[in-house]
C-alpha cells in the first residue's frame, strides 16, 4: 500500500473533513494519530479504522491551551505527514466580533498549527515528510462578517509559503488546502442563510462532502505530489477561480 510504513497525525481527527483525511489514510496504510478534544468521537473513529484493517489511535489534546501542543508533538512522536486540520469557526461583524472568540479562533487556527509544526516538522527530516494545513475559500474572498475567521486561514495560507521555503531543506513538503462549503459538523451550526450565501459562490453550486476534500488533502500528503510544495489548492467547485 502507497503509505505503508508512514505514520500520520491528523488534528481534529473526530469529526468532518479530519475525520475522513484520518480514514483514507489509513485505507492507504499509513498508521494515524488522530486528535481532538472529544474522547467518544476520538473511540468511534478509531474504531471503524479498525474495523477496516487500518491502525489508529486517539490522543486528546485541547489545542486552544498552549501547553496541550507540546504534549501532543510528543505523544505523537516521529510522524512523516501532519494534517493541521483542527480548526473552529465562528462568524460576527468586526465591530461586534467577541474578544473570547477571536482569541479561540487565533489559538486554535494559527498558534496551535504554528507550534505543531515547529515541533514535529524537524524530526521529519530524510523521510520525506509532508505537511498539510486546511484553509477556507473566505481566506480569499473577502465576505463580510468573516473577518476574524478569515483572517486565522489567511495566517496559515501565509504559513505554508513560509514554511515550503523553510522545511524544503528538510525535504519537507508543505501545502495547503482552500475548502468550500462542506457538511460537516461544523457547519451543521450555520444557520441556512450563510451557508446557502457561500454555497451560491461555488460554481458547482452544491456543498462538498468530507470524503472530496479528504481527496485532495491526501493526496498532498502522499508521494504522488513529491513536486508540490508551498501550493494552494483550492477544492471549492470553483468559487475563488471562476467569476459569474
Ligand atoms: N466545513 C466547511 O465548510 C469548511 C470550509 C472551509 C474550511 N473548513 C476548515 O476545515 C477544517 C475542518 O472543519 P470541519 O467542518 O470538518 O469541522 P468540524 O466538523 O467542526 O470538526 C472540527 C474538528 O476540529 C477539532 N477541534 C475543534 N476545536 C478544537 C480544539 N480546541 N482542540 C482540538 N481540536 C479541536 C474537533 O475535535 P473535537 O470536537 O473532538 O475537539 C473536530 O475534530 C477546519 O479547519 C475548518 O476551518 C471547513
């Protein structure tokens, strides 16, 4: 199988679009860490891993508190791909944007990924290792009332043109990921109104399902890129490329 051998560390591994990255990477061989605050989820997702010949195991790690990424750097060990997928999302007009959210999205969309990666991507090197992040079509679209939120994605976008140049040497390949609107459990608390907004500016004009953008993640992440790196690939139907 194309990643036997490799062992992967998918954040926010539980739920939507992490969730499945964790599977198909796992139907490919690779052995995954999966990691999220939600120990039943972390359980159930291991468990059909499982139950479908691949190997995985859940480490909780609340990523909004500093000290939980070093533990889970450690805990994790020597990896080849990190999926810096963990990430939450809320929505606010500037001016009434709540301190406490920013704060959350800014730990857990740009401090958490950023100290990951400075830990885990070195231990990489001679392996080959990949890196991917997950961003959002609003990082390159201005929407109103995403501000914050997009402005967490647009950091981390900014990141992994950083971090291609830095951790080339390495051999490290460092990409990232410009998701449309997807159904996942995240999204399940936009109210009908923005999510139907952002879907309209897809051209597919349809929401996307975990496993398409799943695809497009592990494929970044296996060997099949091996000449891609500090990219941005937009899975989106369409919405940041296409106008009218
Ligand atoms: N769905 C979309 O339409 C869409 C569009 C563009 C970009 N994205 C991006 O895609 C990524 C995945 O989104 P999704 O829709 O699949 O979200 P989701 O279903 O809400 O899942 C979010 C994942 O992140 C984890 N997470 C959230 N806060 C965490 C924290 N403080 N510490 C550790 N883990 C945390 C959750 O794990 P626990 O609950 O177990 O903690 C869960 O596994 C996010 O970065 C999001 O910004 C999504």
């Amino acid at each position: 199988m194309e990643l036997e051998g490799k062992k992967a560390l998918v954040t926010g591994g539980t739920s939507g679009i992490g969730r499945e990255v964790a599977k198909q990477l796992a139907g490919l061989g690779a052995e995954v860490v999966i990691s999220g605050r939600d120990a039943a989820r972390g359980a159930e997702t291991v468990a059909e891993i499982e139950a479908a010949g691949g190997v995985a195991r859940f480490v909780a790690a609340d990523l909004a508190d500093f000290e939980a990424i070093a533990a889970l750097a450690e805990e994790a060990g020597e990896i080849d791909i990190l999926v810096n997928n963990a990430g939450i999302f809320s929505f606010a007009p500037t001016p009434g944007e709540n301190r406490g959210t920013f704060e959350a999205m800014f730990d857990v969309n740009v401090r958490a990924p950023y100290f990951l990666t400075a830990a885990l991507a070195p231990k990489m090197a001679g392996n080959g290792g990949a890196i991917v992040n997950v961003s959002t079509m609003v990082a390159e679209l201005g929407m109103a009332g995403s501000s914050a939120y997009a402005a967490t994605k647009a950091a981390l976008a900014s990141l992994t043109r950083t971090w291609a140049s830095e951790f080339a040497g390495f051999g490290v390949r460092v990409n990232v990921v410009t998701v449309g609107p997807t159904q996942t459990g995240g999204t399940s608390s936009m109210s009908e109104n923005e999510l139907g907004f952002v879907t309209g500016l897809t051209k597919l004009g349809r929401t996307a399902e975990p496993k398409e953008i799943a695809e497009a993640i592990v494929f970044l992440a296996s060997p099949r890129a091996s000449y891609i790196t500090g990219a941005n690939v937009a899975v989106d139907g369409g919405a940041t490329a296409v106008l009218g």
